[in-house]
C-alpha cells in the first residue's frame, strides 16, 4: 500500500516537473482523452466476445484454459496475473483497469498506460514506438497492440538484413 | 643597354629553344637508352591510367575505409623532395658560399621536376579529373582560406613559378652570355627559401588539421615532415651531382657534396628524434590512439601488412644517419652513396605508406581494412616518375652546357654561319 | 613595371573569365533560382530519358524556423538494418558497386560504446544477439562540420536548415572531406554507380537523392525530398521497434526536444567538437 502511494507519488513529481520544463505533459492515466489510432487487431471473427460469453457464467476461478483459446499463451507477468486481470468477466467486450473502470479495445493504451507509465508518456510525446505521417503536420498514433501482442509483448528476434560487403581490393 | 623590341625577344627565345632542342636530341647509346627506357614507363602509366579513367578509382587498392593511398603518398614525398633545393639556397646565397654557389641551379630544376610530379599525382588521383577547374578562379571556385587543399594549390603553384621563373631566367641569360639580373633573381631566390618551408608546412597541416585522424592530429607533423624533406631531396641531387661530374666536364667540388651531405645528417637526426618523440608520446600515453601507430610498427590483430615497411624505414634512416654523420664515411664515395640512397628509400617509406596508411587504418570507425596498391597504381605512378625524371633529364641537358660555357648564343650562331 | 601590353591582355583575358563563368556550369551554391531551376529541368529531362519513367526533381528550400535533428534509441535498435535498405531504396544508392548510407556497428553490452570492438558486418539468423547492442551510423549533419571546411571547390556546405548537402555537379573527387569525417559517413562512387532497372525512385532532389556520377562523394541528407515536404526520412517510417526520432530542434513541442530534455542523450565523439545533430539515447 506504501510503496503504490510512494509510486504514484513519484508518478506526480514526474508530471509536474515535465510541466514545469515547458514540455506539453501527456494528459495522466485517469483523463481519457480520445486520439485517433487504428482500428485494434482482433484475429478474424473473435469479436465481439460477448457472441459467445454473453451465455456462459463466469469463472473467477485462476486456471490453464484448455476448452478454448488454448493459442493464447500467456507471458505477461504470467506468475501474478491471468485474464480477467485486465479483461472484464462479467462483460467481455471490454477491459478493466485496477479501478474496475470499464475501457474499450479501442482505448487499450490506457490500460498498458496503468503499469507502463514512462512508456506510456513516451508514446504520447511520439518517443516511443513507430511514428507514422509527417513531423510537420499529421502525425498518427499506433495502438500499443499493433506491434505487441498483449499477451506476449516482447518482441521476437528477426532475421537481420543482409550485411554490407566487406571492402575488396578487386572490384572488376 | 639597349631595350629589346618584341622581335628581338621573338629571335632570342627561338634561338634559345631551338638550341635546347637540338641539345635533347643529341646524346649516347646510354642517353637513349634512358630515354627509351623512361618512355616506356610512361606509355605503360598512360594506358594504366586511360584504364583508371574509364572504370573509375575502383581500379586502385582504395575504399571508403582508406580513402587515400599510394598517390597521394607519393605526392607528399615529392613535395618533400621539392622544398629540398633550400638546403641548397642556404648556404649558398645567406652564407655566401661559392663551392654551393654554382649548383643551386640544379636544385631549382629538382624543384621544377618534382613540382611537376606532384601536381600529375593529384591529378590522378581526383575522381573527376575533367573537373580539375573547379579549382581555378575566376572559372571555379577556390575555398580559401578555409580549405587547405586551396592553400597547397596556390603554394605549390608559386613555388613552381618561382624556381621556374628563377631558373629559366639564369640559363636564357648565361645562353646569351650575360650575368643574370641579380636584382629580380636574388630576391626570388631569397624568397624561394620561406616558400620551401612554406609548400612543406601547408602540406603537413592538410592532415595536421583533421581531428577525425589522430595519428596525423598531432603538432609534430609540420616540423617532421619539414626534417625529412631536407634528407630526402640533397639525397638524390648528391646523386645526380656525381653523376654529372662522372659524365660530363662540370665540376662539382668535394667540399660542396660534403657540406650537403653534413648538412643531410642534421636533418636526419632532426627526423629520427621528432619520430622517437612522437613514438614516446603514443607509447607511453597508451591511450586509444596507440592504435594507429601499433598497426605501423606491429600490426593489429592479424593485420601485418606494413610491419615491415615500418622496420625497413626505421632501419634505412638509422643506417643513413650513421653514414652521413661520420666524416670518415661522408668523404668515401661508396658510402656516401648507399647513405643516399638509404636516406631516399627510408623517407620514401616512411612518407610514402608510413604516413597516409596508418593515418586510415584503422578507419573512423575502428575497420582495419588493409592497403596495399595494385599493380595499376604502380603502373601509373612508374609513369609520372619517368615523366618528372625524363623532365629533369632534359632539362639538364641543356642545363649543364649551358654552364659550362659549351651551349651559347654566339657559339649557336657561328656554328650556323659556318654551317651555311 | 606592368607595360600597357601586359595589362590589356590581363584584362581580355578576365572578361573572357567572366563571360565563360557567366554562361557555363557554375556552383548551385551560389547559382541564382532560374539557373536552378533550368538545371533541374535539364536533369529531369536527362533521367527519364535514362531510365524510361517520369522524374520529378525537387528544388525545396529551406522552410524558415526549422532546424532538423534527429534522435535513435539505443536501447531499442536491433540492428535489423531495414533502415539500410530502406535508405538503399529511397535515394537512389548504388547496388553494385554497393553504397550504403547507414552502417549498424554491433557492440558489446560489457564494452560500451566503443568503435575499436565494433562490427558492422554482424550476420547472425536473428538479431538482436544476447549480450550486444547496435548502434547505426550515418551523416551526423554537424553544425560545426569538419568536412565543409576542407572542401577546396567549395562543393559541399551546410543549408540553414542544418542538411549537409554536396552539389555533385561541382565535386572533384578529391576525397579531403571522407579524410576529414570523423564518422565515416562520406562514401565515393568507384566506379558507375547501377541502379536496377525499375528500382529507381522519381521522387528527387536536386541536392539529395538524384543518381550520382562516378568520381562523386554522397551520403545521408536526412531524405532531403521528404524532409523539406514535412515527411519522416525514410529509415524512420520503416524501422520495426520505433528507435528512430526526427524533427524541427527549434520547436519546443518536438519529439526530439522532448527526448534531449527527458532522456539520457549522447553524442558520438563529442570531444571533437563537431555539434553533431545527431542524438542517441537510451529511452528506458
């Protein structure tokens, strides 16, 4: 309890030090303010979930799903948390933050935004993650799911580009 | 005296070149054989060249890594070689030193030649030779004096206009059996002694001046470079002078070839201490720049390319300094000899890949990438040293009898009437 | 001592100077608009005809109150080089012999940033590799340059903007300027550059991504076609993890003035004194 009023206190000074620099602060997690960003990534026909789970009761229960969406593997913070974590048991439809504040997919950073904060003030400055459109001029948002998968966001390794040619004494 | 009108001055020149002329053309099996021999080297470069210009610099051993190579070594070696006709001027016009007196001449047309050589290497070695008046005003633009290429074409220009002008100007008079004017070549010749220091000096600082080159970044390399030039350029005039007094009726005295050669010892001390200090400061700083110079003397890694050249240098100046340093072998010709060309080929490595090489290696970024150059390198820098060593060959043609007495005007003309 | 002669002939030979410098090829840095801009158009003309597709070549100046930066995470590159071939793609390089404007230098995390254990031509199946980090390097567009200054023709020189860019109609491919970077970030056309056939890009400038001659220096020009129109440079759209920042220094609201004011910054070889406008940063 301490140690969450210590952070959100941090949090604060964080803010108020960046509106002190000048800097247009990032408006704070319980401000919702609405940004254009893309449409949220659902895979092909999983949308809405209340299709199916508007019939099913709830299982509060902390268990391994093995009835359905057994592709989800969960490596977020897997040891502490699970689904209904941050999606909402009794409507499926949307997230929850730790308030229980409903938030919609389309919102999701806002949800990311609760545990990553600095991230999340990253992303509004446009310091973290792809920026898209010209820097003079429209700029777009990603949402944070267009290039991490929720359940498992770290990034995979890639296959590099192929290297530069080291240089050779014969060029013909 | 009288005042020339133009077509006197018309009749003289003619006189004077047709002479020249007949003088090149006139020479032994020896002679010929040189020329022929120097003729080919140069054909050879052409066509090396013509290769060059028509695929691009990719034809050299050079890349992005090392930049700069093989000819613009040779082209701060040659101007090294250049700036060397003021050990000569020294003694002879400050010190009033008459055995020196006589044969400052030569040095002027070493200065000539190797001028020549050095504007021909840059010249190979641009990208767009067909750009080259780019640099010239008011057709181009010159940067200065922000740039200090802009300053080395100007130096380099005058200095040659100057010993050209100097030279040109005593033999055309001697040719006419009259002293030359000493009122305009005195103080040309004077004037020629701050601009041997002064082409040398803008040299070293083109790449005293780049702070992305630690190993040229450094306040040693104008006064360095300035010790090795006056060693490298009396090594080979101390050559050709006894050459010439071996083939032909001039003579050079004994005393004039040791002064030089004494005076080569000063400066080859002069170029191993400001080496042994530049070799203490890295060594012993032991910092990241050490690099540059362990890759001259020891290799990085598995890069060893230039070890030896660095140890041969080393030894060659060293072997040098201890001939010319000891009376007892300065008089004995035979090592005076070897001293020369010891102190030729040391300088010559040391400037030549001892310099530009480990200046870029490794590169900016820490890629060792080794040069060496191709055979089309040396092919086109064969060539423009027989073209400066064919115009110094000529040039003394006409030179040599022209002090001894043997080529003049009035001699020309008589031998025409006589002729007729 | 100068007889009328001597001066007459000095004096028709300067105006013969000034005609010929008046009516030939002349530095765009100093050449007025409409020399430029038939120049372009001679250009455009010279291009389509060379690679069968109508060129476009810009002549955009400076936009006012604007001096671009540009800031890379890296404690996100992966050194995936996709900014290398985007860049490849965007301005026209040569494929063989092969340019590259940016170069990813893999390092240790245990050693730092440190060039002497640096590698660029990493090739491994998967990037990034336990235990390293990458750092990309290309024109760091000083606002100190050292390469300017050495330039004996006067062929390359900074925009107010703060681009460097190289006129390469003018250069002579001396090379002083690759001497005189310390970021390696110069390249020189060795032989006839090869764009294949299609790959060209029409969108051009006259000072950035227009296709070089032979015996020509080249380098970043932070995609001075996109960039003067308000666009991203290239190597910033395409990276995959989001490391690569650009913009105006001079607005206050910018993504890289948020960074130099809020992340931990540095400058390659600051002690050389080059003000690079290049920032890296570690944004976690």
């Amino acid at each position: 309890m301490r140690s969450r009023a210590i952070g959100i206190a941090l949090a604060l000074c964080g803010l108020v030090r960046l509106a002190a620099d000048g800097t247009k602060p990032p408006a704070a997690g319980n401000q919702p303010e609405h940004l254009e960003v893309p449409p949220p990534p659902f895979s092909e026909g999983i949308f809405p979930c209340s299709n199916c789970h508007a019939s099913m009761p709830p299982d509060r229960h902390r268990r391994e799903l093995t009835a359905m969406h057994t592709d989800i593997v969960l490596k977020h913070d897997e040891t502490h948390r699970w689904c209904l974590d941050c999606h909402d048991a009794d409507n499926r439809d949307v997230l929850h933050l730790a308030s229980g504040e409903h938030v919609a997919f389309e919102e999701s950073y806002r949800l990311c935004g609760q545990c990553h904060g600095e991230k999340y003030r990253d992303w509004r400055a446009g310091v973290h993650g792809r920026r898209t459109g010209n820097w003079n001029g429209a700029k777009t948002y990603l949402l944070c799911v267009q290039c991490h998968n929720p359940h498992q966001p770290r990034f995979h390794a890639l296959a590099p580009k192929p290297a530069p040619r080291p240089p050779n004494r014969t060029m013909k | 005296m009288p005042h020339e009108t133009a077509i006197d001055s018309i009749r003289l020149i003619g006189g004077f070149a047709r002479g020249s002329a007949k003088l090149m053309l006139r020479g032994n099996r020896a002679y010929w054989g040189w020329v022929a021999f120097l003729g080919a080297l140069i054909v050879s470069g052409a066509l090396a060249y013509s290769g060059q210009v028509r695929f691009g610099l990719g034809v050299t051993a050079m890349r992005d890594q090392v930049s700069w190579g093989f000819y613009i070594g040779n082209f701060t070696f040659l101007v090294g070689v250049a700036a060397a006709a003021v050990v000569l001027v020294i003694p002879a016009y400050i010190y009033d030193w008459k055995p020196i007196r006589e044969i400052v001449i030569y040095g002027e047309l070493l200065a000539i030649s190797a001028i020549t050589m050095c504007l021909m290497f840059v010249l190979v070695d641009i990208g767009r030779p067909d750009r080259f008046w780019h640099l010239i005003p008011p057709f181009g633009f010159l940067n200065f004096p922000s740039s200090i290429l802009a300053w080395d074409v100007l130096v380099l220009n005058l200095y040659f206009a100057v010993n050209l002008a100097v030279a040109t100007h005593i033999l055309y008079r001697a040719f006419h059996g009259k002293p030359y004017i000493k009122r305009l070549v005195v103080p040309l010749v004077l004037l020629s002694v701050p601009m041997a220091v002064g082409i040398h000096t803008v040299t070293a600082f083109l790449y005293n001046g780049l702070a992305a080159r630690p190993y040229w970044n450094s306040s040693i390399l104008a006064p360095q470079f300035l010790a090795s030039a006056f060693c490298s350029g009396p090594a080979i005039l101390l050559v050709v002078l006894q050459l010439l007094r071996r083939f032909t009726p001039f003579e050079i005295q004994d005393a004039a070839i040791r002064k030089i050669a004494e005076l080569m010892a000063y400066a080859m001390f002069l170029n191993l201490f400001l080496h042994g200090a530049e070799a203490f400061k890295e060594f012993y700083s032991d910092t990241q720049h050490l690099l540059f110079t362990r890759y001259w003397y020891f290799g990085v890694g598995s890069h060893h390319t230039l070890v030896p050249y660095a140890w041969s240098a080393v030894a060659l100046n060293l072997i040098a300094f201890g001939l010319f340093i000891s009376p007892t072998t300065r008089r004995n010709l035979i090592t005076l000899n070897i001293g020369c060309l010891a102190t030729y080929a040391g300088v010559y490595i040391e400037k030549g890949m001892g310099l530009i090489i480990p200046g870029l290696t490794p590169d900016t970024l820490g890629e060792i990438y080794e040069y060496y150059p191709t055979v089309t390198e040396l092919r086109v820098a064969a060539g423009i040293f027989a073209v400066g060593f064919l115009l110094f060959t000529l040039m003394l043609k006409v030179a040599v009898p022209i002090s001894l007495g043997e080529f003049m005007e009035k001699r020309e003309a008589a031998a025409a009437r006589a002729a007729q | 001592m100068l007889s009328r002669r001597l001066f007459t002939q000095s004096a028709v030979g300067a105006a013969a100077g000034m005609i010929l410098t008046a009516c030939g090829p002349k530095r765009l840095y100093e050449a007025p608009k409409d020399r430029i801009k038939a120049a372009i158009a001679d250009l455009e003309r010279k291009y389509k005809e060379q690679h069968g597709k109508e060129i476009a070549v810009s002549d955009a100046g400076p936009m006012p109150g604007v001096h671009f930066a540009y800031a890379l995470d890296i404690s996100r590159c992966v050194g995936c080089r996709r900014c290398v071939y985007a860049c490849v793609a965007e301005n026209n390089q040569s494929r063989d012999p092969q340019i590259h404007w940016i170069r990813v230098f893999e390092m240790e995390k245990e050693k730092g940033v440190d060039f002497s254990h640096a590698n660029p031509y990493y090739n491994p199946a998967e990037v990034p590799e336990e235990g390293h980090f990458y750092i990309p390097v290309s024109c760091q567009q000083c606002e100190n340059p050292p390469c300017t200054k050495v330039c004996p023709t006067g062929a390359t020189w900074a925009k107010k903007d703060g681009i460097v860019v190289i006129d390469y109609d003018w250069c002579i491919g001396c090379r002083y300027c690759m001497a005189a970077c310390p970021y390696g970030a110069r390249h020189f056309n060795w032989a006839q550059p090869t764009i294949p056939e299609g790959e060209i890009n029409p969108n051009m400038h006259y000072l950035g991504n227009r296709p070089r001659p032979k015996g020509v220096v080249e380098k970043c020009t932070f995609c001075i076609q996109r960039s003067r129109a308000g666009r991203y440079p290239a190597c910033v759209e395409v990276c995959p993890v989001g490391a690569r920042k650009f913009g105006n220094i001079l607005d206050a609201d910018s993504e890289i003035r948020y960074i130099i004011e809020h992340k931990r910054v540095l400058v390659l070889k600051e002690e050389l004194n080059t003000v690079p406008r290049f920032f890296y940063f570690y944004a976690t």
